[in-house]
C-alpha cells in the first residue's frame, strides 16, 4: 500500500512543486513505484511533465496526473494498491483544495523558507493539517549558505513542538535547472550537493513510513 505524502503550504513560492518532483524523482531512482499528483490549477508540475518527456534516459520512471481537487481522494484509492508512493502537489492560497489533498495524506510536508513572514504564513497550513489529524513534518528550504535565519526558525518551530526534518535544502541553482528539464537533480546532477540534500530528505521521510 503507498504511503501518501502531501506537500502543503499556503505561502506561494515555498517550493512545493520543487519539492515535490524532486522526492518524487529521488524515491523512483531508488526504485520506489512512485505516482506524481499535481493537484493545483497552476499545473506547474504539469510543465515540468511535458519538458521530461524530452529528457530521455535520465528521467526515471514515475506516474504522472493532474487530478483536479475533489478528483484527488478517488486517485490516490486507485493508485494506493499499485504503489509505495504517492506525492500530491497542492496550490497555495487554496484551503478547500489543500484541505482536500492532506486529509488523503498520511503526512504533511510543509517546505518554509527561514524567513519570519514564511513562519507566520505557516500556521494556516498547520491548522488545516491539525483539524484533519494529520502529522506534519517540516522541511527548510532555500536556506541560505550564511546567517542565523535557519537555526532562529528551526528553534521556533522545534520549541512549539513541531516536526522539523534534520536535513535541509539550500538556496541552489541547480534546483530550477533540473526544473526547466523536467528533471530532478538527482536525475540532472546526481552528484551535486543538491541532489545529496534531496537523497537525505527522502531518508528522513522514510522514516514516517508504515512498515
Ligand atoms: N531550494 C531551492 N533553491 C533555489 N531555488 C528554489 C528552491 N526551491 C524552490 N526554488 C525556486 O523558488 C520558486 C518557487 O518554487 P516552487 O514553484 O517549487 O514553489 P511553490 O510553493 O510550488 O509555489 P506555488 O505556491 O506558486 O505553487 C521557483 O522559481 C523555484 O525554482
Ligand atoms: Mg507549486
């Protein structure tokens, strides 16, 4: 049975869609039967969709669909069997759809960027996980290489009793490379740092898995 992981957050820009093709990517290139949701009607990911199918031999195997919100809870039962994976992609902004989408997760995963006003955005996605009673884990994100920022949000976010996962990924370029490919950076650039913050992600997530 796949395990469901929804990438929530209402602040647009968080990288949910960044994060979400790039676990899917690293889990598949593990071997992983991995199914791929873009549940939002920006369809970012379907972009990213259409651009891998011209990148060949690097891209690994995933399933890919673009169910709209109330389409989403029949896709994932259907998929659920045929799967160890399932990652939603959801949009910002939108409750009903997010909604939607975390209450057919097992987990939440909330990429923040370590900025106060991503932190103070972030309640509302949290309380969306809350009122559904589904655990959430936190993933930093586009942390940048020098400043306090980081370990100031992660003692926030730790000292109110959240979740937040030990690795992080940073502030890279290669991240929106891969992107414009239709690649993961572990497909794109398997030995780039990024792909190494991606890989220690995807362990860590491993972890909330049901056995
Ligand atoms: N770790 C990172 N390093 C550098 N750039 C990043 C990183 N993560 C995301 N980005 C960039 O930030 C921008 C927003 O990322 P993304 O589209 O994944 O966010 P999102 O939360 O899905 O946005 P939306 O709320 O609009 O759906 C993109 O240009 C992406 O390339
Ligand atoms: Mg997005």
């Amino acid at each position: 049975m796949a395990f469901v992981i929804a990438v929530a957050q209402r602040k647009g820009g968080a990288g949910k869609s960044t994060l979400a093709a790039n676990l899917a990517t690293a889990f598949a290139g593990l071997g992983e039967r991995v199914a791929l949701l873009d549940t939002d009607p920006q369809k970012t990911l379907g972009h990213w969709h259409a651009a891998r199918a011209k990148a060949g031999s690097r891209a690994t195997v995933l399933d890919f669909d673009t169910p709209s919100g109330w389409r989403v809870p029949g896709a994932c039962d259907k998929l659920r069997r045929s799967h160890d994976l399932i990652l939603l992609d959801t949009p910002p902004h939108d409750d009903t759809d997010a909604r939607i989408a975390i209450r057919a997760a097992d987990l939440v995963l909330v990429p923040l960027q370590p900025s106060p006003a991503d932190l103070w955005a972030t309640g509302a996605t949290l309380d969306l996980a809350k009122a559904e009673k589904r655990p959430v884990a936190v993933a930093l994100n586009r942390v940048p290489a020098q400043g306090k920022l980081a370990s100031e949000v992660a003692a926030a976010l730790r000292g109110n009793g959240l979740t937040l996962l030990d690795p992080m990924l940073g502030n890279r370029s290669g991240f929106a490379q891969a992107f414009a490919l239709g690649l993961g950076v572990t497909e794109a650039a398997p030995r780039s740092v990024a792909a190494e913050e991606v890989r220690a992600l995807a362990a860590a997530l491993k972890g909330f898995r049901r056995r």
